[in-house]
C-alpha cells in the first residue's frame, strides 16, 4: 500500500483524503462550482470519485491531498496529481471550496504538491487540463508559470492544455519568485510589515 506522505507549508497541511472529509468534498461537488469539473454530481457520483481520488493513490503510486488550514485544522480543499485511465499525461490538479476562495489556497498548495512530484518523485513535468470556461484556474495556471499546449493532446477535445515549466526552468526564476512573493502577501500585508520594520 501507498504511504501518502504529508507536506506542509506556512499556511497549510496537505495530507491523505480521509473518510471524514467527505461531506466537503460533496458539497462542493454536487453544487454549481463543480460546473468545470464535470458537475454538478449526484449522491452516488461524488460518493464515487471521492473513493477514486483515494484509490488513485493505490494505483498510480501518487494523488490529490486534502488541504488543511493549520491554525484550525478545517479542509480547504484538494490538490495534487491526477491520471485516471484515458488521460495523456500527468495533471497537476485542484479545487477549492467556496467558502475559502480568494486567499491564495490554491496557489500555495498546489506550489507545494508541485515541488514534491519534481523534486521527491522525479517528474520532469505536467500538465493541467483545464474548462476553457474556467478563467479562475486559467489565471491560477499562469501564476503557476504554465502556458497553453495547443499541440498537446486533450482528455475528450473539449479542455484545453496548460503546460508547466519543468524543474529546471523553475528553479532560480522569476516564476517561483513572484510565487513566493504572492503567497507572502497572503500571510500578511509586506508593506504594512516593511513600514513597521523600518519604524522599529
């Protein structure tokens, strides 16, 4: 069996889906925000993909973690790698639930699930299929450095394909730092902090 390992960042705990945090994982995927992820699903259909992200790891050898808040221990959402059968290539993924959207959760998670794959795993690079509908994670992809792979192939014709920079042209970059630089202004306000240092 697969020991999903945990990574944590400064915010954050990404850790192995478990059965308690389902009811997250369905409300979010038998509502209207599931709309670019195949949903709005049924009972049985998020009952359903919530046991292949768990089984995924079994069989692929690596998955979507469960993002947790590490000041409350609270769900955040889910991201990671994904590819079920009939998929091209390795995605990075992710989704986020409603209620926390707006405050960089995704960026410094999936930042993170990245760095893992690359560095822990050896993935020399991924893709992320994407609703062409879905500006949020099209922009959430460029942040991420991705660009769109009009050459590559799809899932069913209907996504289209972001591109991500592979470890090499990561490191040292400019991308990794306008990361940093971005999720730093997500745990405190850097000019407000920088006037206060400079006062001291």
């Amino acid at each position: 069996m697969t020991d999903i390992p945990v990574i944590e960042t400064r915010r954050l705990i990404l850790s192995a889906p478990e059965p308690a945090d389902y009811p997250k994982f369905r409300a979010t995927f038998t509502s209207y925000r599931a709309r670019f992820m195949g949903g709005p699903l049924n009972d049985y259909e998020a009952w359903m993909l919530y046991a292949a992200e768990i089984g995924h790891w079994q069989i692929r050898g690596f998955g979507m973690w469960m993002i947790h808040d590490r000041e409350t221990g609270a769900t955040c959402g889910m991201a990671g790698g994904w590819q079920p059968a009939k998929w091209p290539e390795r995605e990075i993924a992710w989704v986020i639930w409603p209620e926390v959207a707006g405050r960089g959760i995704a960026l410094e998670a999936t930042h993170a699930a990245r760095a893992h794959f690359y560095e822990t795993m050896g993935w020399t690079g991924a893709v992320s299929y994407l609703d062409p509908r879905n500006h949020d994670s099209i922009r959430l992809a460029e942040r991420l450095g991705c660009r769109r792979d009009p050459e590559a192939d799809s899932v069913d014709g209907h996504d289209v394909v972001y591109r991500h920079p592979s470890p090499e042209q990561l490191r040292n970059s400019q991308i990794a730092d306008a990361i940093e630089l971005e999720l730093e202004s997500h745990r405190g306000p850097i000019f407000g902090r920088a006037r206060q240092e400079t006062a001291a």
